[in-house]
C-alpha cells in the first residue's frame, strides 16, 4: 500500500477501529479520549549542564496534552508512530516510525536509513521489542495511551497544539530541549524561501493567484495551505496568493480541505496558476475525467499554459525537510514551464 497522505488523512477512522480492534483482541480497556492542550515544557533536569548531552540518565518533566510525565533529556531509543520527521530535523533519529504511512520521503532517504517499521496499525509487540526509552505519538495512536505509556514514557502530541510546521518544530524543539535546532531548521527554511522568491520574481509578480487541487479517485479538493500536497510551500514559501474564496473557505475557516464537484472548479480554479496533484490509485480514466473536460480545459490557467502537475510520492508529504525541498521544486517548475 502506498497511502501516505501527510497531514488528516481521510483513512484515519478506519486505523483507529483497526487498532481499536486489535487493542480489545488484546483484553486491553479502553483508553481515555485526547484532550486538547498544548504542551509545553514546565522543568528542566540536569539537561542545562555541558554533560547532559551524553548523560543518559538525565530526565526532564514536560506538561503534555496527557498531564506531566517524566522523559529521557537525551533519548537513545525512541520508537515514533508520528512526527519522525519532524525528529529527525531535530537531529534525534527515532528507531522504529510507521513506514507505510509516513516515511518514504524522497527528501529523507539518508536519513530514514536503519529506522525499523512498527506496522500499521501499529505492532504493539514490535514496540516493546525495540525497548523505547521515549514514544511519540498523534491522534492516530491515542486509544492506546495507556498501553504505550506502560512500555515508557509516552509524549501525545494532538494535531491542535500547532498551527503550521513552524509551529510544529518550534513546539517539539521546546518539548524536547532542542530549541537551538529548531530555530537552526526555521532559518534554512527561511533561506529556502527567500531563494526560491528571488528565482521566480522574473516570472510571477506580485498578487498573482495560484490554486491546489487534489483528486483521490473521483474525488477533488481543493487544499489550503496546512494540507500537505506543497500547500505550505506554495503559499507561505513562494507566498503565491490564493483566491479570496479559497482563503476564506479553506484556509481560514481551518478545514483545509474542500471537496467540490468537476461543475464548481470556474468558482474555485480561477487563479493565475493550478497546481494539481493526483494520489496513488487515481486511474488515468479518473484523470482524463477531469483534464479532457470543456470546464477544465476553459480555466484561465490552462489555457495561458500555466498548470503544474505535482508528483505524489514527492509532495504528499509534509515533513520539516520535504517543505523545504518542495520550495525548491516548486520554484524551479514555474522557470522551467516560463522558460517555453
């Protein structure tokens, strides 16, 4: 299966009554609902001091969604059913992520070398096999809270406690005591985008419009800027602008996702430039159903030749280290297809 859909992916009920599933095969009771707080650090060990770096036994009490509970402040072992991502920008490689879902990142194969697959829906006999001394997790593997947290200490972070990825890093470099390199990845990413600015200024003026749309099968949508699929690269990194329409639909109202039907792309297509990305799976029928169409062929954008045609298996995912090289891309696409 190649599903990794990178930031709520329309398969997270069927996971979690798979794993729910799973967990009552086990005798398991049930685990007490996420709450909804961001976490944040209250205390510090002795991570301040110069030996805390290689000091295995130093601890720190972070508050979490979950209450305070009591981490490594170097963890050696650290099994992540989400965000290894957003670990791994933090220069802390976890041994064991969801590969079937999350890893595969053209932008992380170095680095996602050696991590081991914990399954989905997540082995919980793999999990206490590679003895974690820290685990990582998200809404998909909350019901099993109290499973993980017997195994070790166990950080919940919901997908409410941040806005954006930079909100993201900045929350777990704090979480984790890895301030310093999570502003080191805020920096590169600034950089990036202000390089991939300076290459399209010839190119793309000020204010000119620009639209993500995805199709899953029959299905389009139209993708806000904290959906995955180079949202976040698109509009906050190349800083295009999206339809007033789509801001305050999509964006703003924070669904980030709106289906519509082939009929309504003149209302939320009518941008300058379309970018367009079709998921695994999607038939070239399914395909052609949409861009052999009169409407899709009348839009302003396809027929001033300015649509772009975005790879899934390169920008359906929405780690730290695949935005920045999806800003790249992007910005590279827009000289190449102007250069004609």
């Amino acid at each position: 299966m190649n599903n990794r859909l990178l930031r709520k992916p329309a398969c997270m009920i069927a996971m979690m009554v798979m794993f729910c599933l799973l967990l009552s095969a086990c005798g398991s009771s049930a685990a007490p609902t996420a709450s909804s707080g961001t976490a944040t650090t209250t205390e510090s060990g002795t991570d301040t001091s110069t030996t805390a770096a290689t000091d295995t036994s130093a601890t720190r009490t972070i508050d979490t969604a979950k209450g305070k509970i009591t981490i490594p402040t170097n963890p050696q072992r650290i099994v992540s059913t989400y965000y290894h991502g957003t670990l791994l920008a933090l220069g802390l490689k976890p041994v064991a992520a969801n590969k079937e879902w999350w890893m595969g990142s053209p932008f992380l194969k170095e680095q996602e070398q050696g991590i081991e697959d914990i399954g989905a829906p997540t082995s919980m006999e793999k999990v206490i096999s590679l003895n974690p001394d820290l685990i990582v997790i998200n809404d998909f593997d909350v019901e099993a809270y109290d499973q993980f947290s017997k195994i070790a200490p166990t950080l919940y972070v919901p997908y409410n406690a941040y806005n954006n990825p930079k909100e993201e890093i900045q929350l777990f470099g704090k979480l984790l005591g890895r301030e310093q390199q999570a502003q080191a990845w805020l920096t590169q990413y600034d950089e990036a985008a202000s390089a991939a600015r300076e290459k399209i200024k010839d190119v793309v003026k000020p204010g000119e419009t620009a639209v993500l749309i995805n199709v899953r099968d029959k299905d389009i949508s139209i993708l806000g800027d904290n959906y995955g699929r180079g949202g976040y690269a698109l509009y906050d990194g190349l800083q295009l602008k999206p339809l007033d329409n789509v801001q305050k639909e999509v964006i703003d109202s924070g669904k980030q996702i709106l289906p519509i039907q082939l009929e309504s792309l003149p209302e939320y297509a009518n941008a300058d430039h379309i970018f367009i990305c079709f998921n695994d799976g999607t038939t070239e029928a399914q395909k052609n159903a949409v861009l052999n169409s009169s409407i899709w062929k009348n839009l302003p954008a396809v027929q001033s030749g300015q649509v772009y045609d975005l790879p899934y298996d390169t920008f359906s995912f929405y780690d730290p280290a695949s935005i920045v090289g999806q800003i790249g891309l992007l910005a590279d696409m827009i000289v190449d297809k102007n250069k004609q």
